[in-house]
C-alpha cells in the first residue's frame, strides 16, 4: 500500500489532522504454539498503536520451512483471536511475497550494495565477523552460496522508544551480513524490512531479543530508500531461572492458559497490571488502552511465573467472548 493507492486514501480519512496513520505490526514465527512472550510482544504492539489510533497488522514470518510446524500459524491466529487480537488487514505470509523480497536482492546487487559470497560457515573466524572475503569476487572462483549485504564501518544511530538512544556498529558485530541464505531462502533481516516498507508500517515494536539486529535493518532500509520505523524493545521475559521463556516453555503454549490470567500477566510484564477489580478481558483490555504508557513499560528482563495461569482441563469458553 503506498500514497494514492485508494485504500491508502480510506485509512488516512479515518484520520482528520493526522497525514498518516500509525501502523504496527505482531510477526510470530509458525514454529510451535504461540509462547507467553509472543502473546507479550502482540499485546505491546498492539496496546502501542491503538492507544495512538492506529492500525495494527498481522504477518506470519514463514521465511524457513524446515523450522515450521504443520498448522502452527492457523494454531497462533486462534490464539490470538481469543484474546480479542485481529489484524485489521488481511494476515499476510511472508513466504507469498518473496517477490519483493527477491527484487529488493537484486536491485542491491545491480547497485553493488550487495555480493554474491562462496564461503561456508567453516570459512569464517570464530568471532563471526565476515571479513570480507568475497566483497571484490567469490574466493578461488568457488561458485557463489549465498548473497551479502556490504557494510561499511561506521555507527548506526537510532532511539528506541523505551530505551533511549542506542549507536550499533554492524561493521563491528557481524561485517557484511547474509541476506540470501545458502539454501536458497531469503535472510529474515532483508524480508523483515521489505515487508514493514510495504506495509507503510511506522512503529517496530517487538522483543528485546530483536534490539541487536536494528542497525542491520536500518542500514537495509537506507539503502533501499525506505522511511525508518519508530523502534520500541519490550522487556524480554525469563522464567524464575532467569532463562528465556519461549526456550525453557517452547511446549508450553498459552492457548492452555485461562485468557483472563493470561492477558493480566501479560500487562504486568509490560509494568500495566489492572486493578483487581478490572476482570474480564473486554475490561482489562479497556483499561490497558486508557492507561498505556511506555513510561510504565520496565526494562526487563521481567520474571514471570505463567503456571498459576496453566489449566490442564481449561476451555476457552470459559472466558466470555469479546468485542474490542
Ligand atoms: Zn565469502
């Protein structure tokens, strides 16, 4: 969608006095069940852009099949939709719009911002910084893996939301890095920034995990001519072990939780647990909107404990059905 499409001219209407809505987006990977800090990430982007009145989209990172499970995105989305959380674009699959990705690879190539690389992980040091090898031809006229981006020294400065501001120096933390993988499929980092660029999205906002990778994907963007996002890094959260918890719990999904619980445990990772008396889901969500603030949103990382939430013998209909 870009400026004169008319569905871009219906959404700017919604907004009088604003040139462009706000857009933010939640992209699971379809490799399991949706996590307690997935659902802690789509609750962050999407209480984010609401409360600024925007819209709030859905995209399935299926950027790598041999790491997918049958039927996980459809699991993921029901998930969500219990909790009241639905894009309000038609969901997309990243693996369908590789042409895009494909034709931002080869415009970077044609301008030699990129170049085809022959080495294989053996090939570089223990530290992971590509050193450069293939930059001028592929070494030893070995045929070409994969494609590189070319980074040049330098720092990439930003402001993150929530952390303030950050200086990355990708030359430093990875050299020119992959964005056509050897097997053929096209790097996250490149698809990453296509797919937001294409979606007019404004607002990044996603795990702290994700906050090394930002100086790659603005150096991306920049060369691709795309406007940079607002970045916001949620807390990441750990398990009382201190251990990440999509790891410790990867067969843990919420869609066993009772929603109630696990939304409140959700705004209370993001420093917005509501009132004991605010219950229901339609009410905590009400409340969480009135009430965001990234000021309130700790740093992390956040410790929580979801087993008090686990209901082995839980149904959904439980919980009363809701309209945002
Ligand atoms: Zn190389």
């Amino acid at each position: 969608m870009r400026p004169g499409d008319a569905e871009y001219k219906n959404i700017v209407s919604e907004f009088s006095g604003n040139e462009r809505p706000p857009i933010g987006r939640f992209a699971p990977s379809p490799t399991g069940k949706l996590h307690f800090g997935s659902l802690v990430s789509a609750v962050g982007s999407y209480l984010q852009v609401r409360r600024a009145g925007g819209l709030w989209l859905i995209r399935i990172e299926d950027l790598d099949p041999p790491r997918e499970r049958a039927g996980a995105a459809a699991a993921q989305l029901t998930t969500l939709a219990r909790f009241g959380l639905l894009s309000d674009r038609p969901v997309q699959r990243q693996s369908r719009l590789r042409p895009r990705h494909d034709a931002a690879m080869r415009q970077l190539l044609r301008r030699q911002l990129a170049f085809h690389c022959a080495c294989s992980r053996r090939d570089l040091p223990a530290s992971g910084v590509y050193p450069g090898t293939c930059r001028r031809k592929p070494a030893d006229g070995r045929p070409a893996r994969s494609v590189r981006f070319r980074v040049e020294p330098g720092q990439v400065r930003f402001v993150d939301l929530l952390r303030g501001p950050q200086n990355q120096v990708p030359a430093e933390q990875c050299g020119d890095f992959i964005i056509l993988r050897a097997d053929g499929l096209i790097a996250y980092q490149l698809a990453v920034v296509v797919d937001d660029g294409a979606s007019g999205v404004t607002e990044v906002v996603r795990g702290s995990d994700l906050l090394d990778s930002t100086g790659r994907q603005i150096l991306l963007q920049e060369a691709l001519g795309l406007p940079r996002p607002a970045y916001l890094h949620l807390p990441l959260i750990v398990d009382d072990q201190g251990r990440k918890l999509s790891k410790s719990r990867a067969d843990d999904p919420v869609e066993r939780y009772c929603l109630r619980e696990a939304l409140r445990l959700a705004l209370r990772a993001l420093g917005h647990e509501p009132p004991a008396g605010v219950q229901s889901l339609e009410s905590q969500w009400r409340w969480a909107l009135k009430e965001w603030s990234i000021e309130r949103i700790p740093t992390g990382p956040i410790a929580i404990d979801v087993q008090g939430c686990r209901h082995d013998d839980y149904t959904p209909s439980d919980d009363a059905p809701i309209s945002l």
